[in-house]
C-alpha cells in the first residue's frame, strides 16, 4: 500500500501510539500486567455512583434517550451543556464569557490536533509557524499532532534539586524568546508528564510574553484547574481573551466519553467549530448529558474538592514514600508531585536509556513510559531526556506498591552493571 506524506506521518510509529499500542495488547495478552504507563484516572466509588444515577434517570427518560442516541448534536456541542459550563465559569471566577465562549470535542486529543493546526503549520504567505512549549518536558501526546515538520519548538527548563530525593523544574524564562515563526505557547498545567504546576505568577509571565507577541496562550487543564482539580498546591485557573483553556472530563472518571472542552474567545471557537465539524461531524452526546447537572447545580465544585483532589494527594504522598524505601541511597529524583496522576522519576547517570529500562520493566510485567518521548520541540542530545520515566500511581494500592518494587529492582541492576 502506498501512503500519502499525511498516512506515513500518522500510520506511523509515535510514543503515543506505542503507549497506546502496549496498553492495549498487554491487556489482552497478560492480565497480571501492572499498568503503571497510562492515563487512566482511579475508581473513585462516589463519583461512579453519580455517574451511574445520571445513567439510569436519561434511560428512564425516553425524550432523553433519544436525545442521547437518537440526534445529532452541533459540532460546536450541546447548547445547554455550553451554557452551564458558562454560567458556571463566570459565577465562580468573574469571566466575562458565554456559551459562544464554549466549544466541546470528542476529546482534548481531538481539540489540540484541531487547535495546533488551526494556528501553526504552513502559512498562506509561505512561511512556516510553530507552537513552543515553554516547559519542556510535555505531554506526549502532542509531539506528532502537527501536519507538518518542525512543528514543535521547546525552552529547556531550569532544575532546582530540593531534599529528599526531590527537585522541580522552573520555566526558565531568560531562555524563553519565542520568536516570529512562533503561533502560540502551550503549556499543560498540571504538567503531564512531571506533575509541576505553573505558578500564578509563571502563568502571568506567560501570558504576557504571548500577548505582546500578538500569540494565544494554550493551556491544557486536562488535569488541573477548576475541574478535575488535580493539584496539591494553590494556584487560581487562568483565563481572558487571549487564553485558548482546553479542560475534559477523563479524569473525573469519564475516560471512555471522549470529552474536551475549549474556552476561548468567540473568533477562535468559531473557527475551531467549522474545522471539528469537518473532522468530527458532530460531537458526542454521553459527555455532557452525564456532566450537564454537575456544572448546572456547582456539584462539579464538591465532588472534585471532597473526593478526587484528596484521592489523588494521598496516593502520590505513599507513592513517593514507597521510592523512597525501595530506591534508598541510589542516585535517583523524583519531580515535586504538585498534581496529575503520575510520578516524573530522574535517575541521575543511569547507564541504560530510559527506553531500555521500559523495555526490561516490560518483560518483568510492568508498564511505565520511558521520558524521551515527553521532550517535544527538543531536538538537542541532553543526557537528562535518556534517564527519566513516567510513573502513573491510579492503580491500586497493592498493585502500585508491587509495581514500584520491581522498578527499583530494574534501577539498582542497571546502576550495578547488569
């Protein structure tokens, strides 16, 4: 079969579709497999309930039954899901927006590569535009969005070493000097893969760079701010007319509903809408007639503050805790977990690579993803990119606990040499 420049790039080999791949074919292969590498939330039983009881009311409805499976839906998503989102982001922050504020996705995966692509890319002048990652690294799942080459430029980041087998990377802004070829920043906050979060003042640090650039800000808030509210320390959501926010409803429990959600202003959203509607036709309806209540009522509010955020906080506190048994005096790093679901685990001078490590964790029966794959826009041969791995702790207890084992099994033959 001969492919097309567009069916080489995507029917290709990536990092996410590796991840994608081994998650699935591990599932069926070998059960006892401890999936550690993806991006699946917890089960969190009092949300699942919710869920459940929103379920069983729309089937016993059969007007909105219908409405659920019977109808398609705009592309730019349910009018009255947009205007509770709305309602709810103006009641609680003060924004100035409305439901023309407001596009859905089948996914934020399916909203980046429409917005990335949207901004960057070739120009009808003949120019060629990029996104740049102000903190690298980033999450995975962008590096291969772009139609075209050179898609992605990066700042390498500043590293502080903090106690404890701690450290945190900082945006190291007398680096950061996106330049004209530049279409947008983009950061992830909470950063998957790290778990950093962007303090207020690094965001309206940002925020500035890009507006005097005449450059939208990207933030992906798959995990963060206001909902699903995956962070352990403060910091306040962000947004204004220069802001494109990209926020989903996975980690709330909702993976398999494939649901983004884009707040921007109304220039952007509309052409967003026109793009996904050649893309995706309509939007799914399972999304936001589950999540419609939450946002209408402010319940979204007291689920994610009572249950997810300290679900989240308490496994990555043991998690952390677990490392530091099991890896002991090796030289090894773990990112301060300020939020996400994963641990960013450095292990300073490893002899391997991190995609040898994942390789030899895989055949022990462990999934994590090797870090290279997160320094989207580098392009440089940094030996820090080789020695880290991402950790995903959602797991059970049990399992994250048998997992972290063998990790450190793997680590300490590495450093010995074999």
């Amino acid at each position: 079969m001969k492919l097309s420049l567009f069916g080489q790039k995507f029917a290709g080999k990536s990092g996410i579709v590796e991840l994608m791949d081994d998650l699935g074919s591990a599932l069926n292969e070998n059960p006892e497999m401890i999936f550690m590498g993806g991006g699946n939330p917890g089960r969190l039983p009092e949300l699942e309930a919710v869920f459940q009881q929103r379920l069983e009311a729309i089937m016993a409805d059969p007007a909105q039954r219908h409405s659920l499976f019977g109808i398609y839906q705009s592309p730019q998503g349910d009018r009255e899901f947009r205007k509770q989102i709305a309602g709810f982001l103006k009641q609680q922050f003060g924004w100035n927006l409305s439901e023309h504020n407001i596009a859905v996705s089948n996914g934020s995966q399916s909203a980046f590569f429409v917005l990335f692509n949207m901004l960057a890319g070739a120009m009808p002048d003949g120019t060629s535009r990029a996104i740049h990652l102000p903190l690298a690294p980033e999450y995975i799942g962008y590096a291969d969005a772009g139609l075209s080459e050179h898609f992605f430029n990066a700042t390498r980041p500043s590293i502080e070493l903090l106690d404890d087998h701690l450290f945190k990377y900082h945006v190291d802004f007398s680096q950061l000097k996106p330049g004209e070829e530049t279409a947008a920043l983009c950061v992830s906050r909470p950063t998957n893969p790290t778990g950093n979060v962007l303090t207020d003042d690094e965001v309206a640090h940002l925020d500035e760079i890009a507006r005097e650039r005449g450059i939208p800000l990207i933030i992906d808030g798959a995990y963060g701010l206001p909902f699903p509210n995956i962070l352990f320390t403060e910091a306040s959501p962000h947004w204004n007319d220069n802001t494109v926010l990209v926020l989903s409803l996975s980690k709330l429990g909702l993976p398999g509903v494939r649901t983004g959600i884009v707040v921007a202003r109304e220039e952007i959203v509309r052409a967003f809408t026109n793009a996904n509607t050649i893309v995706s036709l309509a939007c799914g309806t399972l999304g936001p007639a589950l999540a419609r209540a939450l946002f209408d009522s402010g319940e979204i509010r007291t689920l994610t503050r009572d249950y997810v955020t300290p679900f989240y906080r308490e496994r990555s506190l043991q998690a952390v805790a677990w490392f530091r048994e099991a890896l002991g005096d090796l030289p090894w790093h773990v990112h301060k977990p300020e939020g996400a679901i994963f641990l960013w685990l450095w292990f300073d001078g490893l002899p391997i690579s991190s995609q040898e490590l994942y390789q030899r964790l895989k055949r022990r029966g462990v999934l994590i993803v090797p870090g290279h794959n997160f320094f989207v826009g580098m392009h440089d041969d940094w030996r820090h990119r080789q020695e880290c791995i991402r950790v995903s702790y959602a797991r059970d207890s049990e399992t994250v606990r048998r997992g972290i084992g063998i990790i450190a099994e793997e680590v300490q033959r590495a450093y010995e040499g074999n």
